[in-house]
C-alpha cells in the first residue's frame, strides 16, 4: 500500500517555502528519533551562502574613503571687509577702488570679488585683516535724529552722537525720525541677525500716545493682531498706563518690525500716535539713561539678549546656494536710504 504524500498545513504558502523533503525510507531503515512521530518526515534546509568579505593584499583593512570637502562661505570683498567689523559697505568699496586691498597678492579693485575670508589672504593696506574687537553701544536717539550714516541733505544722524566712539558700529534695526529711545549699534553681525531677524521672536517695547481714547476693544484689537496691507500683525502685549486729555497712554511689545509697524496699527484704530518711544528690545530698558547719550553694553547684558532669542526651526538649503549673506544679515549695508 502507497502512502499519500500529507497536505500542505497552509496551501498559499507552499510555493514560497524553500524546504525540500527528504526521500523517504523504509521505517526499519530509517528508525525516528525519539521524542518525533514517526509520520513527520524530515525536511533538508537549503542554506544561503555568504560570499566572504575581500581583505586588501597585505591583510590591512581597507582605507575609508576621504570625506567631502566643506563647501567655501563665499562673501563679496566689500561685505567682507562689513562683516569683520572695520568699515560699512560703502566705505569698503571706496577702499577698494582706491586700491587699498590685496587678495592672495594681486590687487583687487572690484567691490563684487568673491572671496573665502577662511581660505583667502586678504590684505588691507599691507596688513592681514582682522576682525575688530565687538562692542555694543546703546543710544537714546532723540527725536528728529535719522538712523544712517551718511545723508545727502546734510540732517543729524545718529553718528553725531557717538562721540569718543573710535571703533565703526552699525544700528541694529532703526528708528524712524520722528521716533526717540532705545537703539542698539554694534559691529557684531551675527547679534544684529538675532535681533532684527522677526523669525527669532526677539520682543520690542514702545511706550506709545495715541491722538484718541482707545477703548479696552480697541487695545484688545492691539493685542489679538490687526490686519494692515502687509498682512496680519503678531499678538502683541498690550497694557493701558494712563489717560490724559481724551488721548490713551499705553505700552506695546511687538516681536516683529515691519516699517512703521506701531504707527500703522495706531492709525488702523482710527487714531495716529502723537509721541513713540522705544522703551525696551529684550531684557535691555533705557532705564534712567539720559536722552542724547550712548553706553556700552556689559558683557552680563550681552548674554542676557542672546538668551532672549527664541531660535526658530531650521530650513532646509536652497539649491544653488554659495553662502552668500541671508537678507537680515545685511545689516551692515549702509547703501539704502535713510529713514526719515
């Protein structure tokens, strides 16, 4: 009598299983092994083979394979000479067409040269460039005083009150003409960045005089975010100091600035702002400092705005990109015109 060969405990599966019975003996042959049913047959497992791994020569391992090489940070020669702290962009590029600069020996006379300053050997009359040592300045700018360097009409600026200042410093941000208080100058860029860059949240107080009475729904408004043509404001702190004259006296803390962001919500209420103060930009007040005057920040103050930072979530790489200056590092450009 012929045994019939036992169903598969599970059909669908019998095309993919790479077993492959054995033959099968007489039982006097081949005895089970105990502990087995002598029904079960035994099955040959097909073994995969691994091709052993290749040795060098001389038995050595194999040299890992060199890294790719850092991408250059490649900077314009003008913002290069900016962003070490020395000169604004424009005195950078007259500096450069007067031929005071050298690059790896030769002179260089195009302001648009790109250079590694990591790599590169720049000269500036001779001598290797070097960073200047970074300060921090905080002025009361007063009223009718513009925030540039240079201004065609020959108006105050801000660089006529830094008396006894030896070193260049740039405004961090800017204050309009008719808006007095807290300005930051300095020759740290990447503080600059920090500051002024809305995407880090760095929060600007103002103490604020509207030309009307604003009532608690208005200042609400303030608070929840008003929609102006650039698009909705950030929620805002908002807290009511006193009322005098049927004009509201208030203060307001921004985290974003837009050109005349303060002014613009004001008039969106139906008012306009009679007097603007910048009181604050971080843990930084103007406190009991006198109007017209300028300070070095201490080291402590310094920490104390790097902490205030609030770092946003990183964004991937645009293609194509060299390394140039994001648009909020180009603070250091004085080029622009100035805000009157």
């Amino acid at each position: 009598m012929t045994d019939e060969p036992r169903p598969h405990p599970n059909p669908a599966r019998r095309s993919h299983d790479h077993t492959v019975p054995a033959l099968r003996r007489p039982a006097e042959e081949n005895p089970a092994p105990a502990g087995r049913s002598p029904a079960s047959p035994r099955r040959a497992t097909i073994r995969s083979l691994k091709r052993p791994k290749k040795k060098a020569a001389d038995g050595a391992k194999r040299p890992t394979p060199p890294r790719p090489a850092e991408k250059p940070r490649l900077k314009t020669l003008d913002r290069t000479l900016s962003k070490a702290g020395i000169a604004s962009r424009t005195e950078a590029r007259q500096w450069i067409a007067r031929g005071r600069l050298k690059v790896n020996g030769r002179p260089a006379r195009d302001p648009d040269q790109w250079v590694d300053p990591d790599r590169d050997r720049i000269l500036l009359d001779g001598k290797p460039l070097r960073g200047e040592k970074k300060i921090y300045v905080l002025l009361y700018k007063p009223k009718g005083v513009l925030t540039t360097y240079n201004d065609p009409d020959r108006r105050k600026t801000v660089y006529s009150l830094l008396d006894r200042l030896e070193q260049w410093v740039f405004p961090v941000g800017r204050l309009d003409r008719d808006t007095s208080g807290l300005l930051l100058l300095t020759n740290d860029s990447s503080l600059a960045v920090l500051m002024t860059n809305p995407e880090y949240h760095v929060p600007k107080t103002y103490l604020v005089k509207a030309s009307i009475s604003l009532s608690d729904e208005q200042l609400g408004r303030l608070r929840d975010g008003l929609e102006l043509k650039d698009g909705m404001t950030r929620p805002a702190k908002v807290r009511r100091i006193r009322e005098a004259s049927g004009r509201t006296v208030f203060e307001l803390t921004i985290t974003e600035g837009r050109n005349r962001q303060v002014r613009r919500m004001v008039e969106a209420l139906g008012g306009q702002v009679l007097k603007l103060v910048r009181v604050g930009i971080g843990p930084i007040s103007i406190g009991g400092q006198q109007i017209g005057t300028w300070r070095e920040l201490s080291r402590v103050e310094v920490e104390a705005l790097r902490r205030s930072v609030r770092r946003p979530k990183p964004r991937p790489t645009l293609a194509g990109d060299k390394g140039q200056d994001s648009a909020a590092e180009r603070l250091t450009d004085r080029v622009e015109p100035p805000v009157t």
